[in-house]
C-alpha cells in the first residue's frame, strides 16, 4: 500500500495532484433552471447519475452530459416520510416522532437499485417549488415507480401523476391494487370500501352535471331538501368541465362525455 501511495505521488494523482490543474468533471451544485430543462428534455430519456435517495421516492441526481445536480421526484409516488413534515411543529395536532411506518425500508429499496447507478430519467414535470418530477428506467429495463407501488412502498399521488401519461397511470394503479389485495406493508390495514346500503332508489334525471355525474329528482325523499340528490357514477372518472370564472379551459372530450349523457337521460325515469 505505501508503495501504491507513493506512485500516485509521483505521478500526481487525485488528491496528490496540483492545486492549479483543473478538473476533468465539475458538478454545477447550484442555479438549475427546473422549466428550461423541463422544455429542453420533456418526453425524453435523460442519462443521469443518481447521487443521493432521499426517500423512497425522492431523488438527487446529476443529468449528463451537463453535470448540472437536481432534485428529482418519482411522478405519481408518495413513498413515507423519513422525516416529520416542515410545518408539523405548527400543528395542533400530536407531531409524530422518527420515520413513518416503512420509510426506511422504502428507501432503502430504491438505494439499493439506483444510488450511484447510471439510470436515464423521463423529465415529465415541474412543481411550484422547482422540483423535477418524472420517471426512472433502470438498467434492467423496469419502471421503479411500478415496482415501488407494486410491492406496498408507496401510494399513488394523484396531484404529480397527472405529469404522466395515461397507459402509465393505468400501469400504476394495477400495481398499487395488487398491493391493496395482498395487504402489502403500508396497506397492511386496507380494508376495501363495502357499500353501506343496498338501498335502491327511483327518480327523473333533471340536469347532466358532466360525464359522470347527473342530478336525480326523488320524489319520495324524507324532505323536499332531499329530493335533487347528487348522483355520481361509480368506478367511472370523465374529463373534467373547466370553470369560466376562474379561467379554467375545459378538458379534452369534457364536452362531448357531457354530451353521450345529454340527449339519453335528462327527464327519463331511472334506478
């Protein structure tokens, strides 16, 4: 060993080298431009290195070819929290100690698979705090979102799942409810939600909200305030109508769900 750390005097390498040489890999720790990035990147696999794994789905990396460092999140995955949130000591509510049920294990799993590993990144959003969100390609070729969901690490977060596509989402979701069935870690409690009743009602739909959603006249509701019930239907999401007062554009094919329900239902009896 002193004969190796000799020759690497001698030759002027690493920490032995002199102080005016520059070096041949400098990391931009600071400054990252989150949107133009984002705009730059959006939609493709993005070489990186990851450097540090906050938490399960939490994730320092540093792009390449830039060598420019980020904060980047798996879109669409909480994973639990190693720490308690910034603003708990506020609450009125018991603040909790340590890490939540699982958060170590959750990232423990993802340092094992992608710390210091080459991994291409899929850029897909950016949130309000300049945070990266997208998804991670393992060497292997699997989505490590998918698998983290897969095996009870984490929870769907609709808010940053919106970043990703729709076949993505849908991947997701299957993932996350094979865990549900199987009880896996932070569904060890999950108890599928039972219909409380099996009451069946009859009423006129008066209007079409959207899509999904109509309002149902009852006429033998226990009070007149009870006889326009809002009906949702079950198991069905349409897209979303926007809201003229607040500048809100409708979603694609809003209208036309709207509209399937429009010229079928309005004034019919229904059960």
């Amino acid at each position: 060993m002193l004969q190796q750390e000799q020759v690497a005097i001698n030759e002027k390498k690493g920490m032995y080298a002199d102080a005016d040489v520059e070096s041949n890999a400098t990391v931009q720790w600071h400054g990252a431009d989150s949107a133009a990035l984002l705009q730059e990147h959006k939609g493709k696999l993005v070489p990186a290195v990851v450097e540090a794994v906050r938490d399960g789905a939490s994730l320092r990396v540093i792009l390449k070819p830039s060598l420019q460092l980020v904060n980047f999140g798996l879109s669409g995955v909480q994973c639990p929290r190693l720490n308690p949130p910034v603003n708990a000591a506020e609450s009125e509510e018991p603040v909790p100690t340590g890490p939540a049920p699982h958060a170590r294990e959750a990232k423990h799993f993802s340092e094992v698979r992608l710390l210091h590993r080459d991994v291409e990144l899929k850029l897909e959003g950016v949130d309000k705090y300049g945070n990266l969100f997208g998804s991670v390609v393992h060497p292997s070729g699997r989505n490590i979102s998918v698998e983290i969901l897969r095996i009870g690490l984490g929870r769907m977060a609709d808010w940053s799942s919106a970043f990703t596509s729709a076949s993505a989402r849908a991947t997701m979701r299957n993932a996350e409810k094979e865990a549900k069935q199987q009880k896996l870690r932070v569904w060890k409690e999950y108890e599928a939600p039972v219909l409380q009743s099996d009451k069946r009602m009859t009423g006129t739909v008066v209007e079409v909200i959207s899509g999904d959603c109509l309002v149902v006249y009852v006429p033998d509701a226990a009070t007149p305030a009870e006889q326009e019930k809002r009906i949702y239907l079950s198991s069905l999401r349409a897209p979303r109508l926007g809201n003229a007062r607040r500048g809100e554009p409708n979603a694609p094919y809003a209208t036309e769900a709207k509209d399937t329900r429009s010229p079928v239902l309005p004034h019919r009896e229904t059960s």
